[in-house]
C-alpha cells in the first residue's frame, strides 16, 4: 500500500511520536511524504519514503494529483484546524475532496490515524489493492 504523511507545522512533531510509535506497521508499505515532514520522519525512524515537494511549494498539488490518479491507499495529514490563508484553506479542500471522490481512508487526527493504522495492519484496507493502479496485484494482473 502506499501511505502518504503530512502534517502542517505544529503538527510535525506528532506526526514523527506517531511515525515512532507504528514503525513496524509502516516499514511494510511505501510512504511518501512532503519534504520536511518526510526529513523529519526519516530521521528519527530510518524509515524509507518518497520525497515529494515542501506543502506550500506543491507538495500538496503532488499529493491531490496522486490520489486523483489513485496511487495513494491512504493518507494521514495531522493539520491545523484554522488554516492561515485563504490559499492553504483552498489546498487543504482540494486535497480532502479528492479522498473524498477516490475512496481514499484520510485521518487528520491521532485518533482516527491509529484506526487506519491498525485496520491497514489487520488487512481490513486490502481492497484498495484492486484500485490502485501501481499495486503489485495489478502489476502481476497486467504482466500476464
């Protein structure tokens, strides 16, 4: 599964205690993640993600554009609730909505990550594989 991370910048550091806390879990998926969330997550866990831009400077378009196509399983965004701008509010919309429209299981907070968190490690978020274009049961599917 792909697990996208993101958390705006009062959030970072939960975002790495909860990264700590299911390292096991998510060492088994692929995980991409905007810069500096990713950088921090990294260093404290070792785990191996995908890059993608800063949030502000297009790391959430990537992200948007990601979940559209469905190439994200699932995505954990611990974010402000009062956004800053007008712009960050619209991004944050785009991006929700599309999770919304592709059936893509979102959390934006501790709790309803650690529900996602354990039902992906339960297999309970296993029929996202028959979406997702890039899993490796579509990959097998469309070798044959």
């Amino acid at each position: 599964m792909e697990i996208a991370l993101l958390a705006n910048d009062s959030k970072k550091e939960l975002m790495v205690q909860f990264c700590i806390a299911y390292c096991g879990v998510l060492a088994k998926h692929r995980v991409c993640a905007t810069k500096a969330t990713g950088s921090m997550i990294s260093e404290a866990t070792g785990l191996r993600k995908e890059q993608l831009l800063p949030g502000g400077q297009g790391g959430i378009s990537q992200l948007t554009s990601r979940i559209s196509f469905n190439e994200i399983d699932v995505l954990i965004y611990f974010r402000d609730s009062l956004p800053h701008d007008i712009e960050h509010k619209m991004n944050d919309d785009s991006l929700i909505r599309a999770c919304d429209v592709n059936n893509v299981p979102v959390a934006t907070n501790i709790g309803t990550a650690e529900v996602i968190i354990t039902a992906l490690d339960r297999g309970d978020l296993d029929w996202r594989n028959f979406v997702n274009p890039n899993s490796s049961y579509n990959r097998k599917k469309n070798a044959r």
